[in-house]
C-alpha cells in the first residue's frame, strides 16, 4: 500500500469557503417567493462551474428523500448526492465535491466504490460526508430502522466507516466480522488516489467523539458567536486529545448588496414570505431527533430556519459582509458554507465585491487554476 497525498482542500492555507444544499428545491430559503432557488441539475451545473472558476473550495449537498410540507414542500425536489457529485465532478477542473451519504441507508462496501469512482473522475476531488441519522420520517418512508439513541446510531456509523476505510487501504480481499457487519473475501478496486476528505455534522456528544475520531471537518451551526468561541475551543482540545486536527466548518446566508438598506430589503423579501408550517415541520422534527442546536435559542434558530435553514446571516454592503466573514474566522472556524436565496443571480456579485477584499484582509489567498 503506498502513501496518498492529501488533496487541495485538505492542503489549503486559508478560510475555507463552499455552497451548501444547491440540489435541494428552495436551497437554503424556506420561503414561497417565486425567484427562490429551483435545484435543476441545469441550475446546479452552472452554479459549479462559476464557483470551480471563482476559486470557491467545495460544494456540499444535502441527502433528502421526502420534503418539509408546507406550501412548498421544502427540499421536496431534491438531486441524488453521488450522481450530482459524478456529473459536477465531470465539469470542473478545481472544486471538491462531497456526497452526502446516510450510513444506515448505503452499503459501505457499495459506499466504498462509488467514492473511489468519484475519485478517478475528478483525479481527487470527491468528498464524503458521513450522516449517522436523525430524521425518522425520511427513514420511516425508505422503509429502515432508526434507532432512537445516539450511541447504537453512532456505533454503528464507526463500523461502517471502518469497514470503508480498510477497502480503501487494504490489498487483496479481507473477512470482516463485527457487530452490525459481516463480510466475506471482500475486496475494493479500485481505490481513491488521495486521502478522502471526511465531513461530518454533530451536535450530541456521541456524534462529535465520531467526527474528532473520523473527520477532517466538524459541521456545526453559529447561532452565537460568543457561544461559538467557547465550544470551537473545547472542540479543538478534545480533536488534539484524539491526536487529531479537525476544522470546524459552519453555515451562513448571504444577501449582500451596494447598500446595506438594499440588503436588508433583500433579506426582508425572502424571510416575509416563509412557508411557516414548512420551517416549523423543520425545526421540530430538529429537535425531536437530533441535538444540533441549543434549545435555549429557539425564537432565534426559528427565524433562521426560515431565512437560511439555521444559518449564519450575513447581511449588507460588501465591506460589511466581508467583516462578518472575518468575524466567523476569528471565532475559531476553519471556513463556511455561503447560501443565496438564488445563488447564480447573486454570486457573481458576491464574487467581484467580497472575494477581493477577503484577500485583501488575508482570509484568502488569490486563487490560482490547477
């Protein structure tokens, strides 16, 4: 077995920035305004391309079977995650593109493959990022168990991603008997050329013992930035306590304008018109099965639910926006998800505006094409 190299994300000097949920109808807006994001495979394309020529470093997909309700069925229409990632990967030259996999729904020794397929498509630039469960009714509709408690789903998830990780580093066919697996002379080939980067979302302590044991980025939401601080740095303690170095990756919304009175009027548009039974369906089934957010905050996590699915909302000129970025970073995150409410009409505004200047505050470094 030789040694593999890290792939570009992994090896970059600087905050880290992706698209978050562009192949889900309404992306990261629960609203019903009729110019909200559509999540065509022809919209998600063109989106991939202006980020893979902007510089942007990753996309990340969210994984969905059955949509919110509502008036719009929120992240009713969603694309599959691995095919997406196949057909961007296929048509850029520089971006990582992660597929959003649930353990208990996908075989790891099928997992396996496809990611190592991603990987020759793109010569190292597929991502994986692991989900361990917590919305019941999609698993309820793909006819699975879930199990209620964070331990049983977790220990599950590490045997899985084990199994992975030895067909991915392992030559030659191998037995394998655990406790949720049983395999016989299984073998993987071809196997990905690089080290696979690994991204995972936790809220409960399980979940960030597996992410800081497992990942290369911890997924988590800003509701506070004082709040924030705090936990990125007892995050940090318990990654080096692993012998690890883990990046904590977050999520924002952008609405970013030549004045701050034409953002906020942007924002407003958008977050006036929430499917409210849609954001409500979406916070509760948040709360009755996973342990993401603090409960303490929830008037504020429901208003950003419906603005931005929880995200962090940056909001204003280019200069304001750009600070808000270097507000995140000096919080202690290693890079952020941006959001639009169209991310094609509104990025390429964002890219000739607030790219620069975050260069110029040394968040990003000029970015040269592969």
């Amino acid at each position: 077995m030789t040694t593999k190299k890290n792939p570009p994300i992994l090896e970059r000097d600087q905050f880290l920035l992706g698209s978050f949920a562009s192949n889900c109808s309404g992306g990261m807006s629960v609203t019903k305004v009729p110019d909200r994001w559509d999540a065509s495979w022809e919209s998600n394309l063109t989106l991939a391309k202006m980020l893979d020529e902007a510089g942007i470093d990753f996309m990340l997909p969210i994984a969905r079977w059955i949509g919110y309700g509502g008036e719009t069925n929120f992240h009713g229409h969603v694309l599959e995650t691995m095919t997406w990632a196949a057909g961007l990967l296929a048509n850029t030259q520089n971006l990582t593109v992660f597929s959003t996999i649930h353990t208990v729904a996908n075989l790891p020794v099928v997992v396996a493959k496809q990611i190592a397929t991603l990987d020759a498509i793109s010569k190292g630039r597929a991502g994986l990022n692991i989900v361990a469960g917590w919305n019941k009714p999609e698993y309820e509709a793909l006819g699975l168990n879930l199990p209620e408690d964070h331990i049983s789903r977790y220990g599950y998830a590490q045997e899985w991603f084990d199994v992975i990780k030895k067909l991915w580093s392992h030559d030659g066919t191998f037995d394998w008997e655990g406790e949720y697996f049983k395999l016989k002379a299984v073998h993987s080939d071809p196997k990905p050329q690089v080290n696979v980067p690994i991204l995972n979302a936790a809220g409960s302590s399980e979940g960030r013992e597996f992410a800081v044991r497992n990942a290369n980025f911890l997924f988590t939401p800003a509701i506070d930035l004082a709040r924030s601080k705090a936990e990125i740095v007892k995050l940090k303690e318990q990654s080096a306590a692993a012998g690890r170095d883990v990046g904590i990756l977050t999520i924002a919304l952008v609405s970013c304008a030549p004045t701050e009175k034409e953002a906020q009027d942007h924002y407003n548009y958008f977050y006036e018109n929430s499917d409210w039974e849609a954001v409500d369906n979406l916070v509760n089934l948040q709360f009755a099965h996973a342990q993401s957010f603090p409960h303490d905050l929830l008037k504020l996590i429901r208003d950003r639910m419906a603005s931005g699915h929880g995200a962090y909302p940056l909001i204003g000129t280019p200069e304001q926006v750009a600070q808000g970025f270097v507000d995140l970073a000096e919080a202690g995150f290693s890079g952020t998800t941006i959001a639009f409410l169209d991310w094609n009409k509104e990025f390429p505004y964002f890219r000739d505006n607030v790219l620069p200047i975050l260069e110029d505050k040394g968040l990003r470094k000029p970015f040269v094409r592969q």
